[in-house]
C-alpha cells in the first residue's frame, strides 16, 4: 500500500482518517484520549491496562498515518482500542471536577456523535442503494440488455456465476428442491471490469542463456484499469454503471484514469427513478450507444 491505492498517491491518507475521526468520533472523545495518555503518568490500579491499550493502539495509528489509502473500514481496530481509554478519561474527569452538570454533560457531548450515526443508520433501515439499484436493474434488465459494472456495483446473477455455482459441492449437497429454486431465479447480461487498486504492473520474460528479464508495464498498478474504459470496448453494451466506491478515486485524477473518456462524460448529470433514492443518475455516452447508471454507494 506504500506505493498507493486508486487515487490516493503521492500523499498519505492522514487527512482522510483524521477528518472521519473528528465526525465520527467527535472532538470531545479526541480530547478525552489525549488527557488518557496525561493520565499514564499516575501509579493506579488502572495504568498498566491504559499502556496495554496505547501499546496496541499506537503501531495501528502510525500505520493509517502513512498508509497511502483510504478505507474506513480500517479505523475500526482504532476505535474499538480508543473507545475505553475516551471512557476512562470521562470517568477521571468526572470525579475530578465534581460538578453534577458536568457529570451530565460530558457524556452527553462524548455520546452525541456515535448516536447521531447510529439513528441515521437506524433510521435508513437494512436498504441501501446497491440494493435499490439491483431492483431497479432487475426491472429494467429483464429483456436481455447488456451491463457494464465497475468493482462494488450490483450483484447480479450472470450465466457465468450460475455455472460456476453449479460446480461447486455447496450446491452438489443442497436438496434437489433448492437446486431447482436456484436455477430457476432470473439471469442478467452483467459484466464486472477488472480492477487493480495497489501494487505495480510488471512482465516477466526468460531468455535462453541470460538472465531472465522483467519489465514495469505500469508503475502503478491502477493505472491499468484506463484500458478497461476505452469506448471502443462499450460498442454494444447498453449500460454502463459506476459506483461511488470507485468513482470518488477515479475522480480525483480523471485525465489519468480515464483520458479517453474525461472530456466526454460528466459525472454525474440526468437523474433517474429509483425506489427510495436519490443517489442514482443517468447520462448516455456520447461516444457509444450505452447510458451511464451512476450508483452512489459502494465498500470503502
């Protein structure tokens, strides 16, 4: 991951985590495990379990600090350590400063982010807009269209993943009801791009007599996945949908991902009907017969 991931390159993705921090943590629990590490200077009871916790804490901080990527997913070991150093420094607090409006208040501003995302998530239910736009594709795939996906787009199921599963000793061992129930579901047209995130392109070749040679094709791995967008490639394909995992990185340089199509293709544009979203759009290539589904969602 040194060498970068997408389009996180030539920087660190310290900003990125610092600022998740700030909203989903919220400063106040920042401040609490700043005054934690004050607290390691006392001889308690409790100090050897605080150090046990910044000795595992610190090697992950230092490594998101320098990682070039940005995937959230990789705070959660940080917030699981965090969380009971935040929580042992409001205790200490509390007893310190023996206000009872503090004793209410700080847990309050400790807790108020954490419940915020929580009754957002809660509230938003178990959909989100991958599945929407699996229905909406399932509505309006049914006759056969062909679709072009990026990486964490829809899952859908293909002919090639039907006879994939249907070698599998999972479904030689289901019942010959389930078998059926699962030959019977509907197939779609949909293909997913290859996509190299990190890491650098190299060919090997061995030459008779000398050693064997290899060479950097793309010295950033990602910078692969433009071939996959060239327009020739989208002749026949009717759409072509884009998820926000890979787009925001895309994004970021589309001259270089995409220079066959940056000057031709604005993302996103024309919205289009999705149940209970809005957060998908529509815009026809002008370079192929294709649309353009833009789906805002996506794996970090």
């Amino acid at each position: 991951m040194q060498d970068g991931h997408l389009g996180v390159l030539g920087t660190t993705g310290a900003a990125h985590y610092l600022k998740r921090v700030l909203i989903d943590v919220g400063p106040v629990a920042v401040l609490l495990i700043l005054f934690a590490l004050v607290r390691l200077r006392r001889a308690d009871p409790s100090r050897s379990t605080a150090v046990t916790l910044w000795l595992a804490l610190l090697p992950l901080i230092l490594g998101l600090l320098t990682v070039r990527m940005e995937a959230d997913r990789y705070l959660e070991p940080v917030l699981l350590l965090t969380a009971p150093l935040a929580a042992a420094a409001a205790f200490d607090l509390t007893a310190r400063v023996r206000s009872r409006a503090f004793a209410i208040l700080l847990p309050i501003a400790l807790l108020a982010p954490a419940l915020v995302g929580g009754l957002r998530t809660a509230t938003s239910g178990h959909d989100n807009t991958q599945q929407q736009a699996r229905r909406w594709c399932e509505a309006n795939l049914a006759g056969g269209e062909l679709m072009v996906q990026e990486a964490y787009g829809v899952r859908m199921l293909t002919p090639v993943k039907q006879e994939a599963t249907r070698r599998t000793r999972y479904f030689r061992a289901a019942s010959a009801a389930g078998q059926a129930r699962f030959l019977a579901l509907p197939m779609f047209n949909a293909v997913s791009l290859p996509m190299a995130s990190s890491g650098r392109l190299e060919a090997g070749f061995k030459r008779e007599g000398a050693p064997d040679l290899r060479l950097v094709v793309f010295p950033q791995a990602s910078d692969i996945n433009q071939i996959f967008y060239d327009p020739r490639l989208l002749d026949g394909v009717d759409y072509f949908l884009v998820s926000g995992a890979m787009r925001h990185r895309y994004a970021a340089e589309p001259a270089r991902f995409f220079p066959q199509l940056a000057s031709t293709i604005d993302w996103p544009t024309r919205r289009i009907s999705l149940p209970a979203s809005r957060r998908a759009t529509e815009q026809p290539d002008p370079r192929s017969r294709s649309t353009v589904l833009g789906l805002h969602s996506g794996a970090n």
